[in-house]
C-alpha cells in the first residue's frame, strides 16, 4: 500500500495496480511500452478525477483524503456535513475535472506536436479514456457519481426516504444498462453493472430500516466509540455507550445494529433475560452468530416456538449438536414427534453417543408414549 502525505492525503491499495496493469496490458495489446502508457494515463487521470472532489471539499472547509482501489478511486471528505447543494458541487466536481481533461486533450489535437507520433498517440488515450468515464460515471447508478448526484438530489426533495428511491431507480438503471451491454457483446462492462445492480437492490433492502436519526453525527460518533470501547475489551463502557445510542435514535439502523451489540454484550456480563428481550425484536435482522444466540436464549427463555422456528438456520450456519438438541427437546414440548426424532437423529451425526440421559429429560414427556418415539428409543437400544 502506497502512502502519499499531504494535505489531500493519497492512498493507493495494492489491487488498484492489479486491475490497472490488467486494464492497461489488454487495452494496450500486450505491449510493455503500450501497459506503461496505458497505466499512467489512467492513474493520471484517476487523480485528476479525485482531485476535482477533495479541492472541492477542500473549499468547504472539509478534510478529504483520496483512496485508489480495485476498480477506481474513491474521496472521503471528513468533516462537517455539507449543505446539500454543496454536496452536489463536490460530487459533480470529479466529472466536471475529468470532462475538462477531455477537453484539454481534444484541444491540443490542434497543434501539430499533440496530434502525430508517440505524443499524438497518448494525447489520444487521455481523450478517450476521460470521455468515456466522464459519460459513465455520470450514469444515475450507485457507486457512480451520477447516483451520488441522484441521491443527493432524492434526499433533499423526500429526507431519508430519498435514499432509498435512488436505490431502486439506480438498480433499474443498472440493469437496463447491463442488458444492453451484453447485448452488444460487451460483457466485461455488461458485468459490473450487472454488478451494480445486485448491490443497489441489496442496498435498498438493507435501507429499509434507516431512519432520520442515522444521519446525526451525534449519534453516529458515539456509535464508533462504543464500538472502539468493545474492541478495546471495555464492554461496560461500551455497553453504556449503546445504550445512549439506542436513546439518541429510537429506531433505525444504528439503533438496530446497538441493539444487537448491546444484548451480545449482556449475554457475556451474564443478563441473558436482557440480551433476549435486546435481541429477539431483530431476529430477521440478526447476523448468523447473532441468531444461534438468540437461539440458545429463547430455548432458556422457554419460547420453544421461536426455537423451533430459527433452528434450521442456525444448524445450516453452525452446525452443532447443542443446536440440534435444543430444537429436538423444543420440538418435543409442543409436539412434533417426526421433527424431535429427526433433530435427534441429526445431533447423533454431530458427536453426541448417549441419549439416555438427554431423553429423560420431562421435555420429551408430550411424546414419550407416541408410538414412532417409542420406535426410536427401541432402536437406539438394540
């Protein structure tokens, strides 16, 4: 990872130079000079593009800082939140600098040292690449700048609501634009808006929890820094922490996601009847490991149909014994003697060699006489 100081910081990660060299060497027909060329005229103008951004942002009082990665080059402007038609400008500010090169570049095609020989022939790369990702990064698709410039534009007129609508119309762009590049045979571009698309439209899924309270800075700094405490092992001051946090916001994705730490937090300081109540309002929401805890707290909560229900996801994400017999003892109390035997049968596969004292337990006792259970005690005693 290259590191360049400054005022406008520059960092460039080691897959930008994999795909760029990639990019370069097809575009250049294989050639070494060809790949040099290609390559500086892209990272030149990667810059350029970037810097119209963070000057921008710059201007307004922000700290940016430039980032070059796999497919293209990202400015984070850190400070205080801008105006949305500041935002705007800042955003359109990439584009607008890479169309100027391409003006530049179509300028000096006038002056004969600019338009023959080795010269004439980079000046001609400058112009095609710039004009080509000044028109494509204009598209109203997320990542892009022109979904930037949607979304601003989105969430002025609608609030938070905004986001979301760029996201949809975004994912409908993207795959429109997709379709008619692999219909043209262009499948490498066909691709990554194809790509676009699946990430606009799990995006979109994502947003429909947020809420106006996760635009607050406030909010959003005191979520880092309990997150901070917690990867410190300071889990009190972090759990007090989460708990401002989800006073703050009420609702909405960092409430959800405080939520979340907070009852993995109580499960650890030993409040499980806390972590539960914290966790089981989010159980769609819930990350794998996340689930399997509620799991196992709604099984000592004795919520045998919330067990029964989330038991299958759990086993597919972690597969345990421990899962398997908590959902075969759940099954039981209300019940289900095909699905108690199979949860057992399934916690046989998973290490566990003696039954007896597990099916002793006055949880198998709705189906101790049920003729298939009685079946499956006899076998696993013969």
């Amino acid at each position: 990872m290259i590191r360049i100081p400054g005022k406008i910081p520059i960092i460039i990660h080691p897959t930008f130079w994999i795909f760029a060299v990639l990019l370069s060497f097809l575009a250049s027909g294989g050639s070494l000079i060809g790949t040099l060329i290609w390559l500086g005229v892209i990272v030149f103008s990667l810059l350029f593009h970037e810097f119209g951004h963070a000057l921008t942002s710059l201007s307004f009082g922000q700290k940016p800082r430039i980032e070059l990665v796999a497919l293209g080059g990202i400015t984070y402007p850190e400070g205080p939140k801008l105006s949305y038609p500041k935002e705007f400008l800042v955003v359109f500010a990439g584009p607008f600098a890479g169309f100027l090169l391409f003006l530049i570049a179509a300028f000096l095609e006038r002056i004969p040292f600019f338009a023959t020989g080795l010269v004439g022939g980079i000046r001609a790369i400058f112009e095609m690449i710039n004009f080509f990702w000044t028109i494509v990064n204009l598209v109203p698709v997320l990542p892009l700048d022109g979904g930037q410039l949607l979304r601003i534009v989105f969430e002025a007129i609608f609030g938070i609501k905004g986001l979301r609508y760029s996201l949809m119309v975004g994912a409908i762009i993207a795959l429109l634009v997709s379709l008619t590049f692999f219909l043209i045979q262009q499948f490498l571009v066909g691709a990554i808006f194809f790509l676009f698309a699946f990430q606009s439209f799990d995006l979109w899924r994502k947003s429909r929890s947020m809420a106006e309270p996760d635009r607050d800075e406030t909010v959003k700094k005191d979520f880092e820094m309990a997150e901070d405490y917690l990867r410190m092992g300071k889990k009190e001051e972090a759990a007090n922490l989460f708990e401002k946090v989800r006073e703050e916001s009420h609702k909405g994705l960092l409430y959800n996601a405080a939520s979340q730490y907070l009852g993995m937090i109580k499960a650890d300081l030993g409040d499980p009847k806390g972590a539960y109540l914290l966790l089981l309002p989010l159980k769609k929401e819930l990350p794998p490991d996340l689930l399997v805890l509620l799991h196992r707290l709604a099984f000592e909560e004795k919520n045998y149909p919330l067990v029964v229900e989330i038991g299958g996801v759990c086993f597919q994400e972690y597969p345990s014994k421990e899962v398997a017999l908590q959902t075969a003892e759940a099954c039981a109390v209300l019940g289900k003697v095909t699905e108690a035997i199979g949860w057992l049968e399934t916690a046989i596969d998973e290490g566990v060699e003696n039954l007896t004292p597990i099916l002793s337990s006055k949880l198998f006792d709705p189906i101790r006489q049920h003729p298939d259970f009685q079946e499956f005690i006899k076998a696993l005693k013969s």
